[in-house]
C-alpha cells in the first residue's frame, strides 16, 4: 500500500493536500500553472508570494474576470475572457483555453464536488489541482533553485513562529474571514453579532505593531502574518467600509499606526504594489454580489485607494503615547462594548 498521504478523494468536496517541494511534486520550473483572481484576498496572499519570492519566473498565471460571476445564484462561477483585451489584467485560460474556471476543477476530478475558487495550483505533470492554503508552503518550496536573496526571505521564522500561530488564529477568523461574516450576514442580528470582532482584532493589531516597533508586524521582519493583513486591509476601506458595511472606523481616518503600516507595505514593499489592482477589487465585490448590491453601482471612493506619505521613523508612533483605552472609549461612545477582540492573543 502507498504511503503517500491521499492528495485529493475523488468526488468529494475534498482539496489537493500536495506540498510542493515532495517526491510527487518536486520544485521545477514551468511545472506549475496558478489560476487567480487579482480581487480575492486569499488568491492574492499567493500573487504576493509569488511576487517577492521572485517566483514569477517559475509559476506562470491566469487570471479571470473580476465578474460576472455566473448567474445570479453565482452560478458556475468565475470566467475567463474571450481575449487578454477584454477586461484589463484579466487573461484567458493560458492552459486549455477553458471559458470556465470549474472546467479546471473538473479536468482534476470529473466527479468534484466542492467549491470552484480561486487560488487553484495546477501541476502539468499529473493533472492535479490545489485548492487549498498555499500561504504555509509557497514562500519556501523554490528555494532550492532560488538566488539566496530570495531563497533566504523567510515569512516564518523559527523564533516568531508561536506568536505568529496565535495571532493567525484570531486574525483569520474575526479579521480576514470576519468582513466576510459581516458583510454576507443574512440578517441584522448576524450582522451585528459580527462586526464587532473585525474592530476588535484592528485594535488589537494597532497596539501589536506599536508593540514591536514597526515597519512589519512582528518588527523588523516581514513575516507571513504581514501578507495575510495586507491582502485584507488594501481592500478594507475601498471596499469592506461600505460594502460589507464594516465602517464603526476607517483605516485611514482611525487607526493611524495600521494606516502607516499598510502605507509602507503599499510604497515600500514591491510585491505589495504589484499584486493589487484596485480595479480588480472594487468592480468584483460591487459586480458579482448581486443579493448585496443589485444595480452593481461601483462607488467612486474613496480617493486615494491608498494614502501617500509614509512615516518611516516609527519612533514617532512608538514615542506617541500610546492610549489603548482611546480606542475602548471610542467605540463605547457610538454605544458598543468592545474590548479587542473576542478571541485569545
Ligand atoms: N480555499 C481557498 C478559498 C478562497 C476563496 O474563498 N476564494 C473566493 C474568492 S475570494 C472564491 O473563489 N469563491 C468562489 C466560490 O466559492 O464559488 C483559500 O482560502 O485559499
């Protein structure tokens, strides 16, 4: 019998579970084909890799369209364009020409039953797709055959790795996975039960990175804890403020450490730039969420999509006196009880 752990169980709901690099899928260039969409957080926390890791080179992309998305129930999904001239950045089907993203799931498994999303990983050699987490593994699996000042980045560093797993734990769930909660509640209860923790888990995450003095979370050291709020936060006042209506704050006008930091990770940072399309981002969530908005009006702001001006002596944040109850007060002024957060950490 193979000890090799089951990739994917045919005909279930089931991901790929393949690391790469592995005996069966080994580091190679050109081996791997990535299916995005440049307006999904969770695609764009693997662009990013691909990106600062210089994997450009080695993982070549499509990218489908930011909408529509299927019919009205959302139905079979993502597409590609019928030319790259179509929709801007949007590409077709580099692989098999498909029109259909869940063609490609299909082509893996004709039995699938899960969902059709992006990111999906798609290895030439044995015509399997990966659907699941990436951001663990991506960042190392070139290294092998990476110049060491790629190969040596690393998101996650042995001596930060405990805090990294507990603020993962609370950021995933209240913050990234959180405006989801908000934004797709069926029903005001829902809604308001969970708003609250998207702010919880940005106070808290204001006060972490004062905590460590800037310009990453953690200090001094990207980690993969950066790329995960990143490819949240590029897209919370452009578009969790008002469409998932997570808007007790802004990130530019309330919390100002969070607003430097996202600034830096913007200007300084190349991947960060290269990976986000504004475009891509407004026009999906206001475009294909046709329950939450109907007329599919895109809203103009904010202007700009990210400030400029970076303050990159963090002494002036770390000297400021920091006041942690501001924050509480804040928000129990608009009559809420928020401490921060309502996970651990
Ligand atoms: N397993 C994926 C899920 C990513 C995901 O939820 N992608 C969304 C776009 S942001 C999607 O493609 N949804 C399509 C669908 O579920 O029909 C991951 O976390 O990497």
């Amino acid at each position: 019998m193979s000890t090799q752990p089951e990739i994917h169980n045919p005909a279930t709901t089931d991901g790929w579970h393949g690391v790469i690099p592995s005996a069966q899928f080994p580091a190679e260039k050109g081996r791997y084909h990535l299916y995005i969409g440049l307006f999904c957080p969770f695609a764009h926390r693997a662009n990013f890799i691909r990106h600062l890791k210089g994997l450009t080179e080695f993982i070549d992309v499509s990218i489908v369209k930011p909408y529509p998305k299927g019919d009205e129930k959302g139905w079979p999904g993502w597409c590609f364009p019928k030319s790259d001239d179509e929709y801007p950045g949007a590409t077709v089907d580099h692989l098999f020409g498909e029109d259909y993203l869940h063609k490609i799931y299909f082509r893996a498994d004709a039995e699938y039953k899960g969902r059709y999303s992006v990111p999906l990983l798609w290895d030439k050699k044995t015509g399997t797709a990966e659907s699941a987490e990436l951001l663990r593994w991506l960042p190392t699996a070139f290294n092998e055959l990476l110049p060491p000042s790629l190969a040596e980045i690393d998101l996650y560093p042995a001596d930060l790795r405990a805090k990294i797993d507990t603020i993962t734990l609370w950021m995933q769930s209240d913050l990234n996975i959180g405006v989801y909660k908000a934004g797709f509640a069926p029903s005001q209860e829902v809604y308001d039960k969970n708003v609250i923790p998207v702010f919880g888990a940005l106070n808290k995450l204001e006060h972490i990175i004062v905590q460590h003095g800037g310009p990453f979370i953690l200090g001094s050291t990207m980690t993969e804890l950066d790329i995960r709020l990143y490819a949240t936060l590029i897209r919370f006042d452009t578009v969790y403020v008002q469409h998932f209506k997570c808007n007790l704050g802004t990130i530019r006008h309330d919390y100002p450490v969070l607003n430097n930091w996202l600034k830096g990770m913007y200007w300084d940072v190349d991947a960060a730039r290269a990976s986000t399309d504004f475009k891509h981002i407004k026009e999906n969530y206001t475009k294909s969420h046709y329950d939450i908005n109907p007329k599919a009006i895109t809203p103009m702001g904010p202007f700009p999509d990210v400030e400029e001006g970076v303050q990159r002596d963090w002494k002036f944040h770390t000297n400021m006196d920091f006041d942690y109850d501001l924050w509480k007060f804040k928000l129990r002024d608009r009559g809420l009880s928020i401490e921060y957060g309502n996970a651990s950490g």
